[in-house]
C-alpha cells in the first residue's frame, strides 16, 4: 500500500508540468510544420524555382522557330495559343526579345507545343504546323495574330474556322486552303510532333505555359523581360 501511495504522490507532484512539456512539444512541432508548409506554399503561389536543364537536350528539329537557324543562342518555348498568360508573355516579352535579340542574329527562338486546354488547343496547333511547313516566311506574323485574336477561354475564337477567318483578315498572304488540306492530309504526323513537343516538355520540368529553357536554366510563367533577357546575355557571353 505504501508503494501505491508513493505512486499516487510521484504522479500528482509531476502530471501536471509533463503534461505542460508535451503539450509544448507537439505546438512546437505544429509551428514548425506549419512554418514549413508555409513556405512552400508562398513558393508555390510565387514565382516557381529555375530548374537545371539543358538546351542541347532539347530536340528541336522540325519545330517552327524564329530568327538565325545558326544563331549563337537557341530559346525552346513552350506555349498554347489558348493561354492567357502566353498572350501576356507575348505582348509584354517576346515583342521586345524579336526585336532586340532576334532580329539583330543573337537569338534562335523555337516554339514548342504544349497544347493542354481543349479542342481549340488542338486545331490552334495543327494551324500551326501546316502554317510553318507552307508558310515559314509568314509564321510568326501569324503566330502573333493569333494571341491577339485571343478571347476567353472558349469565348468563340480558336477553332479551326475562326482561325481561318482570323487568318485571312490578319495574313492575307497565307492560303487557308493550301493549310487545311496540309492538315488534312499530315494530321497524324502533326499529331505525333505535337505530342513529342509536350511529352518531351513534361521530362524536363515544365508543368504548363508559358515556359522557357535558355541554356541551363527552366524559367515558368510569363517572365518579364529582364528576366529572360538576364539568361539571353549570360547564354551570349
């Protein structure tokens, strides 16, 4: 009886203040994870990480591009005509990299296919490819058309008979006869490229548009000039 009296005695004197430490533990820890999760949250919501890739990792044979074909640096970028933020980038960035890294030699930029927001997506890039195997002259006047014929999403523009009415508004030297029976008679192999552009994309890191490998480094989302320009004139270096 005497041992259960001491017991009782040891449990009354110390219950309370064990009690108060675990319980400063487990909010300690919950702090903690929850600062952790935080962050990555704040990462994930802000601008993503540059990833370490490589541009002569990226295949870029048979995709449309602008500028040199030899030129010093080459820019793999992944788009869909139907992104909001890719008309963002575009009005915003990519005027000014054609203008000032394109147009002067320095640059190669090479457009790649991440079709992933429905139908329009799709006929958007299949326009595209027959465009570019017709009409490479006239490719980028029509890709730049495109974004700025750009709506909501699924608001009526971007499927195949609006882009022909787009594109015999906007670029008149394209004949959208000659590219519907491209994409009628190459659909499969178009296809096939258009996959081989996203698969390979997804392998590299990129998750969705716009995105962008210049040298070693992924960049995400509509990057505002100087950031692409930072990684352009390292690359030229």
């Amino acid at each position: 009886m005497e041992k259960h009296a001491d017991a009782g005695s040891f449990l009354e004197k110390y219950l309370t203040p064990i009690s108060v430490l675990v319980g400063a533990c487990i909010i300690a820890a919950a702090l903690a994870f929850g600062n952790g999760g935080g962050a990555q949250q704040a990462a994930t919501n802000g601008q993503p990480p540059a990833q370490a890739v490589d541009i002569k990792k990226v295949d870029v044979k048979g995709d449309p591009y602008i500028g040199n074909p030899n030129a010093p640096v080459v820019m793999a970028y992944w788009f869909d005509y139907q992104c909001p933020f890719c008309k963002k980038f575009d009005q915003d960035t990519m005027g000014q990299i054609y203008e000032n890294y394109v147009k002067t030699g320095k640059v190669k930029v090479v457009f790649q296919d991440f079709q992933f927001l429905g139908p329009d997506s799709d006929d958007g890039a299949l326009f595209a490819r027959a465009v570019w195997e017709a009409y490479p002259d006239q490719f980028y006047a029509w890709y730049q058309a495109m974004f700025e014929a750009q709506d909501e999403e699924h608001a009526g523009f971007g499927n195949t008979a609006s882009i022909v009415t787009m594109t015999k508004a906007k670029v008149p030297a394209i004949d959208t006869t000659k590219v519907l029976a491209l994409i009628e008679k190459n659909k499969d192999a178009y296809t096939k490229a258009i996959t081989a552009d996203r698969t390979e994309g997804g392998t590299m890191g990129v998750s969705g548009t716009p995105a962008m490998i210049i040298g070693k480094t992924l960049l995400s989302g509509a990057q505002p000039y100087s950031a692409v320009t930072a990684l352009l004139d390292a690359e030229l270096k």
